[in-house]
C-alpha cells in the first residue's frame, strides 16, 4: 500500500487513532522514526519546542506513559510541568472544566491529559487554545501507545500492512486495544480478538476484528501476539474465577506461543503481571519479545506527536485554527 506523503500532520489534536487517514498515521510513524535515531544519540536534545509550554495532567497513576511524555519534551526544548493531581484543586472539589479554563489562562501550548473517564480529553480540547494529546481517557483510547505498537511492529516487520495480530486478554476494558484495533485495521493488518466471554465487549466484531475464546485459534498463525494487562481497577464482580485459572486458559506460555508462527513477535503495553497474562520466560524471550523496544519507541512516538501538534499553533499568542 503506497500512502501519499503528508507535509504536515493535519490536526490540532489527537484524541484518539478512530477516524485518522492511514497518511496521518503514517506521517506520525515516519516521524517518529527520525527521533529513534535521535535518542540515540548522546545529545538528545533538540530546541523544536524552545519558548514552548507543556502541561501533564494526569488524573490515573502512570510510570511509562508519563515518564515518556515528559521525557519527549524536555529533548524538544519544552518547558515541562508534571501536574500533580493529588495535591491539586482537583481534590477539593473542582471539575475538569475548571481545571481547563485555570491551566488555559496559564497559555500552555499542549496539554497532556490522562484521565479515568471516557471522553475527557475530547471535553478538554473543546476549551483550551493549546493542542491535548490524550494519553488514555477511560476505556476509550490511547493512541500514543497504538502508535508505538505500529512503530515497533513496522521497524521489526518493515510494514504493518497483512500482518496477522492477535490481541488477547481484558479486551472489554482495554483502550490501548480499541486504539491498536482501529490503527491495524486502518493500515490495513488482519486483527484476531480473544478473551474469556467476559472480558470481550458486546458486538466487538463490529469493529473488523475476528473473535476468539480459544487462546491456541486465536494465536494459529499469528505474526504478533499483543497481551494485554487485566484492568483489575476497572472491574467491578468476578471477570474472571481465579488468576491461575486465568493464566492457564488465557495467559502466554511457550505451548500456546507454539500455534503462532515460528517468529512471531511478543508484545505488552505493561505493567505486566508475570504469571497472570504472561510467563517471565515468554516475556523476556530476547529473541521474540520486543516489550523494551516498545517502551524505547513510546518516547520516540511522544517527541512525534508533540512535534506534528505545535507546528499548528501559532508564535503569538492568538487562537490556532482548529
């Protein structure tokens, strides 16, 4: 599939992977491509966002996304301020539209939102004049780590296009696998769901994928197995009887890995819980798992990202165009 190259990225915002052109995601990988090389280098540091100011706000603990997102813009030249909601006003009482129109009248340049309710980056981007990056919002997206899956897969694959990829786990709860299901299927990869009956959302196969509740079918030929995390902080009830049951209907061990091809890739948006959704062996196969080169590619995705949205905004301070 030969895309069209873009000159720019064309939109202010990125809130979620559904409804991007394949040339826009392109555009971001191939920029984040560039930043790889960047970061490993030993001058990291680039001055593309000099002058700039970035807000993380996250209302949902995170290690890896928020490390990365601060990170991408301290080697773009950002300055960078880690908001720290449990000692913010948030925790008196204020709303979320609030703590936008605060941060607004601060003149950030880019907001970077984690939050534990669907939609929310979507509201904070209807009343800021900066750009909002969502960096997961509920059970809804996170597309900065569905494009670091597609940048690991494309630089070990060389294309994303007829890869088969068998997502498996608490799909129900998941938003890095709607992001991952929406991208894949928009670059044109075969996309396998599986999960026990409970943790597969109703009508899933709307979205083009192939559903599974047999984890040795659903890995049958596979390229890249993506495990995903069980969101036991989202479950309310029994999702599943036990962990070890879990494990050995649906966690990751060499007999499943067998059904996949020979070289098929390992993959985990993490945390992962060894012993639960994966076993140790399996995860830290140096031959097949490629769970570290994601984590290295988040921050080359972010730099992206961050890059592609500012280019928008303007060097005054009047309002970007949407």
């Amino acid at each position: 599939m030969t895309l069209p190259r873009l000159a720019s990225y064309p939109h202010r915002h990125l809130l979620g992977i559904e409804g991007l052109a394949p040339d826009a995601i392109e555009f971001l990988l191939d920029l984040a491509d560039e930043y790889v090389d960047l970061n490993r280098q030993v001058d990291k540091k680039r001055g593309t966002l000099k002058g700039r100011t970035q807000i993380n706000l996250f209302f949902e603990t995170s290690t890896r996304t928020s490390t990365s997102f601060e990170l991408a813009g301290k080697r773009l030249g950002a300055d960078v301020i880690n908001m720290s909601v449990a000692r913010s006003a948030v925790q008196k009482g204020e709303t979320l539209l609030d703590t936008a129109m605060t941060l607004n009248a601060m003149h950030p340049d880019v907001l970077v939102i984690r939050h534990q309710d669907s939609g929310a980056a979507q509201l904070l981007a209807q009343k800021v004049s900066g750009s909002v990056i969502n960096a997961g919002d509920g059970t809804h997206e996170h597309p900065t780590q569905a494009l670091l899956d597609a940048l690991t897969i494309r630089r070990r694959r060389g294309k994303l296009q007829g890869q088969i990829v068998a997502i498996c786990g608490d799909i129900l709860h998941s938003r890095v696998a709607r992001s991952n299901i929406h991208l894949l299927n928009a670059m044109g990869a075969y996309v396998r769901v599986v999960g026990p009956p409970t943790l597969l959302p109703t009508a899933i196969e709307r979205l083009g994928v192939e559903v599974h509740t047999d984890m040795e079918k659903a890995l049958d030929g596979a390229d890249i197995v993506m495990m995903l995390r069980l969101q036991l902080e989202r479950m309310q009830g029994a999702y599943v009887p036990s962990f070890r049951e879990y494990f050995h209907f649906y966690g990751l061990d060499h007999r499943k890995l067998a059904h996949a091809k020979p070289d098929a890739l390992i993959m985990h948006p993490g945390p992962m819980n060894r012993g639960v959704e994966i076993d140790s062996l399996v995860a830290d196969d140096i031959n097949r798992s490629v769970i570290r080169e994601q984590v290295e590619m988040g921050v080359a995705v972010r730099m992206a990202c961050l890059d592609a949205l500012t280019r928008h905004l303007p060097d005054t301070g009047a309002e970007p165009a949407p």
